[in-house]
C-alpha cells in the first residue's frame, strides 16, 4: 500500500484522480444544471491550457494565438450543426432554402463547395483535428526551421490571431460575419439545449480533458518528456546532442492545437454557437492567464487555473458589474507577484510541506511533540584495579656482561 502511495504522489496520478472525484462527482452532485453547464463551458478552456502546459511550460515556446485553433475547432463543429439546422424544412421561408440563414441575407443561391463535406459528422471529427493541426504544423515548421522563436515566435502568433478575426468578419456570406453561427440546436437529430443533454455533455467534457491530461501527463514521464525539458533549458546541448530540436518544437506546437481545437468543438456544442470573439488576441492572451495562474509546470494545476480564472469573470461581473474588468485585472496581477509559479507553485511550497509535517505529527502525540528518549545503556561492571609492581631488576653476572646490557638499554 505503501509503494502505491509513493508511486501516485511521484507520477503525479494522485493529483489526476482528485481532480476525477472532483469533476464528476462533487460539482455534478452540488450544482445545479445551469452552474454545471457554466463549468462545462469553463473546463473546455482547461484543454487550452493543458496544451500551453506542454508548449510553454515543457517546450518553453510561448504561443499567444492558441485561440485561433479553438476557433478552428469550434468553426468545425459549429459548421456541422448549422447545416443540420439548415434543413429545407426549417428554412422554407428563406429566398434560397436548405443553406444557413447568414448566407441567405448575403445574397447567396447555393452552399459554397467547401462546406459541402461538413454535412458528414464523421467528417466533421476529423477536421475538429485536422484543420488546425494543418495549420499549426505550417506556421511552426516555417517558423522553427529558421530558428525564429522567443518573443518573435510569440507576436508572429498575435498576428496570425488578428488576420484569422479579421478573415471571418470580412467573409461574413461565409463565416457569419461578427456575429458567429448562431441558432445551434441539434446534433444528429439530439436536442443540445436540454437539461439531460447538458449534462452529458458536461461527463463527455470532463471525461475527455481527464484523458488529455493522462495523455500529456504520459509524453511528460517518457523521454520525449525529457528532451523537450532539456530543449528548453539547454536548446544547443540538444541540438549539439543530434537532435532535431525544430521539430519537438512543431510536435508541441500542434499538440496545443489539437488539444485547443478538441476545447473549441466541445465549446461549441455546450454554448449552442460559435463567433470570432473567441479567435482574436485578447481571447488568446486570457488563455496564457489561464495556465500561468494554474502554474505553467502543472497539467491540474493549469485546469485549476481555468476554472478560477473564469469563475472569477462569472462572479465579479454579476456581482459588480461596473468594476469586474479591474477587479480581474487585480486577481491577475495579485497572483502572479504572489504566486510566481502560480497555484501548482503554492501547493508545493506550502500545503506539501504543511503535509508532511502532519504525517509525523502521530509519531509524537505521545510525547508532548518530541520522539521518546533511548533508554541508558547499562553501565559496564567495575574491573578491579591492577596493582602495577615493579620488575626487579637483572643480577648482573660480571664486567662484560654488565657493560654490554648497558650498551643495549642505551
């Protein structure tokens, strides 16, 4: 029992399962349907930042356009719902009937030959992955291979965050334009707005982050793990080693974009509609926020910071609703110059500590606090003294023999 103890709490499963028990079983028993959907809405953020956990904190790449692949992913997935909701029946009363309502009032005739395959839902799973991890792959590989990183990598990424918004808006007989899909109602001919499938919903979501964590978790502790740990602390050691480092770099780069699509498709089926809000750089630089108050280092710990952070968007902004914006930006900043290493940083060097004292603390109840002294050892038995005597000394036997033990003495 003892070494499945020490194993959990060295692989880190420990923390996983708390996590589980937490998910799906203490919120779904102690919220309500609406306050289950909000943290629904909350953990598919969590695949966001597990995903900079592995980019940032592992590779040491800080990408601040993740939101352009939630966006792709969530587009996939929104795309496929509004061609379900387009259906001739239900938009008899538009001029051209059977195509989505946005492309209607821009004056189109027909679906556009791109949108065609997103009729098939098997499809639709697909490019969730695929399209981002395109992508990803494209500017990355582009990107890495000329050894462009550091804070350029990071504003190339803004950039490509702000042509992607700026692309949707202006395609709006495409896109929808600003104001997104919207008007998402079934999925296969399954009601997603109602209680039940909200909260299955909410199990799918949990049940999907939890295996991305052990996924992620699984490339840490191997030795793809550990190279990409050494790539960011001594990049020229790895690469001087024989390693391609460029490429970790773009494995890393489209695993956060898969993971960031696989939140953005999940996003769109719990919210019921998608829009380029959630693409540009402000998004993006609020899922940074997201892993850096969890801690940068730690899969659970960057969930955690997922659902503090938006937690704390809910509240402030109902509660106060002239001031959220400065309270957020105090939460923020009061964490990070609290907690550098965010709350991942706090557990380890205070509750762990706080921990360890507590399961020494049985050992000394007894004693007031201090362990019990050894017993004395028995002092050894008393030896009689030993009366020195005098050797007397050798007779000596004449002249010579005297002279030469003298000479020997000497």
């Amino acid at each position: 029992m003892d070494a499945i103890k020490t194993w959990l709490g060295r692989s880190g499963f420990a923390s996983i399962a708390i996590l589980a028990v937490l998910l799906l079983v203490v919120f779904p028993l102690a919220m309500d349907t609406f306050r289950l959907n909000l943290v629904g809405k909350y953990l598919t953020y969590g695949f966001v930042a597990i995903g900079l956990v592995m980019l940032w904190g592992y590779g040491g790449v800080l990408s601040l356009g993740q939101g352009v692949f939630f966006g792709l992913g969530g587009y996939a997935m929104a795309m496929f719902l509004k061609l379900e909701a387009s259906d001739p029946e239900s938009t008899k009363i538009q001029s051209t009937p059977g195509i989505p309502d946005f492309m209607d009032w821009n004056q189109l005739t027909e679906l556009p030959l791109w949108w065609e395959p997103f009729n098939s839902f098997a499809f639709t799973l697909f490019a969730v992955v695929a399209v981002p991890v395109l992508l990803a792959f494209i500017i990355s590989y582009a990107m890495f291979k000329r050894r462009v990183g550091g804070v350029y990598f990071a504003i190339i990424t803004q950039a490509v965050a702000l042509i992607l918004t700026v692309l949707i808006i202006g395609q709006q007989g495409y896109t929808g334009g600003v104001n997104g899909m919207t008007d998402l109602k079934t999925l296969m001919g399954w009601d997603i707005r109602t209680d039940e499938a909200k909260t299955l919903l909410y199990f799918l979501t949990a049940a999907l982050l939890l295996g991305a964590i052990l996924l992620c978790r699984w490339i840490q502790l191997s030795k793809l793990g550990t190279l990409l740990l050494a790539m960011r602390d001594k990049e020229d050691r790895v690469r001087f080693s024989g390693y391609d480092v460029s490429m970790f770099k773009v494995f890393a780069f489209c695993l956060a974009a898969a993971l960031s699509a696989i939140g953005g498709a999940m996003f769109t089926l719990q919210v019921g509609f998608m829009s380029p809000s959630f693409v540009g750089i402000v998004p993006s630089i609020e899922m940074v926020i997201f892993a850096a108050v969890g801690g940068r280092m730690s899969l659970v710990g960057a969930v955690y910071g997922a659902l503090l952070v938006n937690f704390g968007k809910t509240y402030f902004s109902e509660t106060f609703p002239d001031l959220w914006l400065f309270l957020m930006a105090a939460l923020f900043i009061g964490v990070v110059m609290a907690f550098p290493n965010g709350l991942a940083g706090l557990y380890e060097s205070h509750v762990k500590p706080w921990l360890a004292r507590r399961k020494q603390a049985p050992g000394k109840a007894d004693t007031g606090g201090e362990p019990p002294a050894p017993a004395a050892e028995p002092a050894p038995a008393h030896k009689p003294a030993t009366v020195a005597t005098a050797t007397p000394a050798a007779p000596a036997t004449g002249p010579g023999l005297g002279a030469k033990v003298s000479s020997q003495s000497a």
